[in-house]
C-alpha cells in the first residue's frame, strides 16, 4: 500500500504527536527520538488486537481504538507506572477513510485523556490486526510486580468484575438491537468495549501495594499469576467479589452465567496485595480516585486459590480461562 500508506500516516496519525518535553522527535523520521528522566525506571509493554478473536467483529472503528490503547494503559497501571508514549501497528485488510477517521479520532481522544502521545508506527495491508507498544515511568525500584504477595497479605479487587464478560455475552446472543430503555445492557457492552485503565490508582498503590495485575483474563486466573509468581495460595470470599448494579440485575435473569464471569477477562480492573499494617491507607486512596477497593481475601500458605461462600463452606470453581492457542476455554 505504498503511495496509501504515507497519505494515512499524513492524514491520520502524523498530527497525534503531541508536544511533550520527553518527545524529541514524534512521527516522520524512520525513528522516533525520546529522552527519559534520569531519575525514572522505563516500564514498556505491547499487546495486539485481532479481528474476531480480542473483539467482535462489528465492534465500532472508536471502540476499537480506545480498546486498543486502554488495554496497553492498562498493564502500565497494573505496574504502578505513569504513561509517557505510545507506537501504533496497524494492519488494515484495505484503505477504509471513514474507519481510519473514526479510529483516529477515538485513538487521539483516549491518548489526550491519558497524556499520552503517539510517537510512530508501522501501516501495512493485512488482515485486521492493532498493535500498541506502551512506555511509562517509575521511580526506581517501585514498579508493581506480581511476585511481592507474602502471607497474611489482604486482597483487594478495584471497581467492579464480570461486567464485560456480560456484556460480550449479550454481543453473542445477538442483542445488540437493545431496547431504548435497556440502559443496563449497554453499561455491560460499555463495559466491554470502553475499559477505563486504571492509570492513576495504580501510581497511588505505588509503595502500598506488595503484589499487583490487571484483570486481563478474568479474576481467577489473574490472582492466580500473582500466586504463582508470589509463591503463596489465596483464600477468597466469593460473596465479596465486586459487581455492579448492571451486573446483579443481569444475573437476577440469568443465573447460570455467575459461576463463569470470574474466570472471564477485559474487566481491566486492578487485584492487589497489601499488608495488613497498610490496609488503613485504602480508604483514603479509594476516595481521592473515586473508586471503590472491595477486600475479597486474604493471601495464605500454599499454591492454590480456595474459593468460599462468604461463610466458611469451600465452592468450587472452575478454572477455565481463555488461552489463545488452546482456542478455548480450558
Ligand atoms: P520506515 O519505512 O522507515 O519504517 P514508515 O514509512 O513505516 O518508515 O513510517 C514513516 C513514519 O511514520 C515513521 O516515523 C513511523 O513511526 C510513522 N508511522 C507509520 N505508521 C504509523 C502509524 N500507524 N501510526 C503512527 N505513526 C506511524
Ligand atoms: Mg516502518
């Protein structure tokens, strides 16, 4: 796509270069050139969207974008890190304008909301597939890592789980021709297409936190990274896992998609570890970021994560999510 290419570079994306005093040169050359405080770690992180399989395949141009972006954000706010710039890989089936003006524009909206610039990339012709390379900043030695959860740790989970596996659900049962007055499922695919990474609770757990993840995969198999990587198992109170008003209403109706929502990803939440010495400091921190911290469970001896009621009756559960060479859900 040669002589395309360089017109949607132009068109599309050369103006996202935002100035930023670490940007010393954006978009345009063969390469981009930044500086870095030298007080700061660099985190860096890439994930890649696909057609069909990261969303469905009528997702929205916007929805995409932000999608794309948010779930990069998402791993610097897991890490405790702040956003510094972004590259884009993008490969388009063929030069599609009023896709390529959506996309841009949600892509700019999110990357200005977050203070992030765009820096470079690549366009090529090809299936449907997004690629973000993310940077951010630490301080020295103050990333979150998974593998700092010690025993007797309190868990916590941020906002609320499951709702963009809901959402996704009612996408697969075709409901997308909702009802004016079905505000509750929309919440659920707002869920789903729309993840606010939470950016600055991850910077404010910075030092709080001993072990953190983002929700990518769903709750258990998240907490389970952490577990594993710590060295340590978890007991979880099933009765405390967090969900929304759409969520508890959804599931009034359908009861049987409950035991599956945990093991379901993109909730883009934070699950973290805190030792009980520092878990007075959540209330404060959960205020300034308007954001509720539920306290799901405590990290104990062992390798495993025991699921309970709420009472002291252990649940079983199943631990089946999705892995992307298995192409299902194990
Ligand atoms: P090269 O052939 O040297 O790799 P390209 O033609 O791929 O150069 O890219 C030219 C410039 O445009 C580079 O600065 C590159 O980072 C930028 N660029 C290409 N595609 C994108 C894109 N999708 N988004 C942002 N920047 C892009
Ligand atoms: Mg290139």
């Amino acid at each position: 796509m040669s002589v395309s290419e360089f017109e949607i570079i132009n068109r599309y994306f050369a103006s996202q270069t935002t100035a930023a005093e670490n940007i010393i040169l954006g978009i345009g050359d063969d390469a981009a050139v930044v500086s870095m405080p030298a007080d700061k770690q660099l985190v860096v992180s890439v994930d890649t969207l696909i057609s069909g399989v990261h969303f469905p395949v009528q997702t929205s141009p916007a929805d995409i974008a932000w999608k794309a972006l948010a779930v990069n954000l998402s791993d610097l706010a897991a890490m405790g890190a702040s956003p510094a710039w972004f590259t884009l890989a993008l490969s388009l089936p063929e030069v599609m304008h009023n896709w390529l003006a959506a996309f841009s524009e949600s892509l700019a909206d999110i990357s200005s909301i977050y203070r992030i610039p765009l820096i470079g990339g690549d366009t090529t012709c090809g299936p449907l597939s997004i690629t973000i390379q993310v940077a951010g900043c630490v301080p020295p030695g103050q990333a979150l890592l998974r593998s700092g959860a010690k025993v007797g740790d309190q868990i916590f989970v941020s906002g609320s789980i499951g709702d963009a596996a809901l959402g996704l659900h009612l996408l697969q049962q075709q409901s997308e021709n909702l009802g004016e007055t079905d505000y509750l499922s929309r919440d659920l695919i707002r869920r789903l297409n729309r993840p606010q990474p939470r950016i600055e609770l991850g910077q404010a757990l910075r030092g709080i936190a001993s072990a953190c993840i983002d929700i990518s995969d769903g709750l258990f198999a998240d907490l389970s990274h952490i577990l594993k990587a710590s060295a340590v198992g978890a007991r979880l109170q099933q009765a405390k896992i967090p969900l929304s008003e759409a969520a508890q209403q959804f599931l009034i109706d359908n009861p049987l998609l409950r035991s599956g929502i945990y093991n379901r990803g993109d909730d883009y939440e934070l699950c973290f570890c805190v030792a009980a010495e520092k878990c007075g400091q959540l209330d404060t921190i959960a205020k300034e970021q308007h954001c509720s911290l539920s306290h799901i469970g405590e990290i104990v001896s062992g390798d495993d994560l025991q699921l309970f009621d709420g009472q002291s009756n252990r649940l079983d559960y199943r631990h089946d999510s999705y892995d992307h060479f298995m192409n299902k859900h194990e």
